[in-house]
C-alpha cells in the first residue's frame, strides 16, 4: 500500500510537471502570436538576433539563454511597460527606432548602438514584445 501511494505520488507529480510544460509553450506560443499582430517581424529570429548582437552582455532577458546580466535593466514582462529608457512611449515604431539607433533617441544613454538592422531591430521588438 504505500509503495502504491508512492507510485501514484511520483506519476501525479510527473502529470502536473508535463500540464506546467505544456501550459508555459502554449503561453508562449500566444504571446509570440500577440507580437507579431502588433509588431509584425519574427519573434524567434528576435531572439536569435538578440543572441547575435550580445544584448544579454547588459540585460537579463526570459528566454535567452545566458541572458542574466544587471548592467542595463532586465526586459522581463517589457511588453507591459510603458516607457523606454524611461521617458520614451513604448510603441514598435519607438522601440525599433531605440534598437536601432539608441544614441538618436536618448544622447546620454549608456546603449551602444550595436548596428543593428531594420529587419532585425524589427525581430527583436517582437520577441520583447512577447514577454508579458
């Protein structure tokens, strides 16, 4: 009897661990769809580019592996945030213009400006349009 309760102990706990897996993928996958309807590039060329350009050498970002520094603030949940770089409105028009040329948006700001492409600064805004 308790060898049984063990067993469907470990079977409930492997059941929520898949339900928790399967519910985070769906949450992404809804999210990447919400980006790309306000943003319109490709969230998953996003992170690659964001991966490419180094951004996590500054920044913690969900998704990108390694992505955990503190020298630029973390862009969990950016899609909720109302400013960028804190005086900005938080639009795709303002934030591709950010990725792109930050130097042109705020002069004093510590971004580099890192070259970044239309096409892929169009990327990037979708994938951090996707973390909510």
């Amino acid at each position: 009897m308790k060898y049984r309760i063990a067993i469907v102990s470990a079977m409930l706990a492997s059941f929520m661990l898949l339900f928790a897996a399967g519910c985070a993928q769906y949450t992404e996958a809804k999210n990447f769809r919400t980006a790309v309807e306000i943003v319109g590039g490709d969230p998953h060329a996003g992170r690659e580019a964001i991966q490419r350009y180094g951004c996590k050498a500054c920044h913690t970002i969900p998704g990108v592996p390694g992505a955990n520094a503190t020298v630029g603030p973390s862009l969990d949940k950016f899609a909720n945030r109302s400013f960028i770089a804190g005086e900005v409105p938080n639009n795709p028009t303002s934030l591709i213009h950010w990725i792109e040329k930050p130097h042109d948006v705020e002069p004093r700001t510590a971004m580099p400006d890192m070259g970044v492409s239309e096409k892929d600064s169009k990327d990037i805004a979708t994938y951090l349009y996707s973390l909510r």
